[in-house]
C-alpha cells in the first residue's frame, strides 16, 4: 500500500470543502485509496496558520478550532506521523542545490521527507523540480486538477 504526505494545498483542499480543488482532492483520494498517509508538523502547522486567518477565503475557525479539524481528519484516515527528519543542509538529501530558491524551500523539504520516509509527496504543484532531491523523482505526485 503506497504511502503518501500531503502539502499543505492538498490538506487544506480535503479539510476546506470550498476551495477551489476540493473535490480534485478527494477524487484523487477515492481513486488511490486503499492507502496510507503520513504527515509532518510542517504540513500541520501550515494548515492551522492558512486556514485560521482572518483572510483566508473559507476561514475555519480560530487555530484551536482548526487543529481539531485536523485531528479528526487524521485520525479518522488512520494517518500517520513521519518517522525521518532530514535537512536541506545535507548533501546526500540536495542534490541539485542550484534549484533552491525562496519559493522552493518548502517544496523540496517536503519532497526530500516524503523520499526518506518511503512516501510520495502529493500536491498540485507542477513546478517542483524532483531531479533536485535525492529519490525525488520516484517521491512526487501531482494531483489531477480536473
């Protein structure tokens, strides 16, 4: 059963029943299921903080409110938590340092975790550059849209 970690996007579309990829999200789960997934406290913080602000199109409420959104969510999808930390500082998990940029460094975290921890990162994100991470390539998968 493949194993998969959630961005950030992906979680929020799933927990957010009006975002904009809400059902591409959960389409995507009904066609990959049965499987298993990981999170991280990267992803978990990043959704209370999106989906908590005021500004936030379909607020869900305050970050206490969110975070048992959250639990609920994994525990009811029996997920489980990352057991590999890694750092983009190491050489064996970067490979292509030349791709890391502001704008990446989340996205090749989360890759090169997703790589460690034998899961495949699930986003809806094109623009990740997978060659850049070690085991990168085998370790992404780009949600359909439609």
């Amino acid at each position: 059963m493949k194993r998969f970690l959630l961005d950030v996007n992906a979680l929020l579309a799933l927990l957010d029943p009006l975002h904009v990829h809400h059902d591409a999200a959960h389409r995507w789960l009904e066609r990959r299921s049965p499987l298993r997934l990981v999170t991280c406290s990267h992803t978990e913080n990043g959704v209370m903080r999106v989906a908590s602000q005021p500004k936030y199109p379909n607020n869900l409420g305050t970050a206490g409110r969110v975070r048992q959104i959250m639990q609920d969510f994994l525990r009811e999808t029996s997920a489980e938590a990352c057991e590999n930390e890694i750092s983009l500082l190491t050489p064996e998990v970067l490979l292509r340092p030349d791709f890391l940029t502001p704008a990446r460094v989340t996205d090749l975290y989360l890759l090169a975790l997703a790589a460690s921890n034998h899961a495949i990162l699930a986003t809806f994100d094109q623009r990740i550059p997978a060659e850049a991470v070690s085991g990168g390539k085998k370790a992404l998968e780009i949600i359909p849209m439609s």
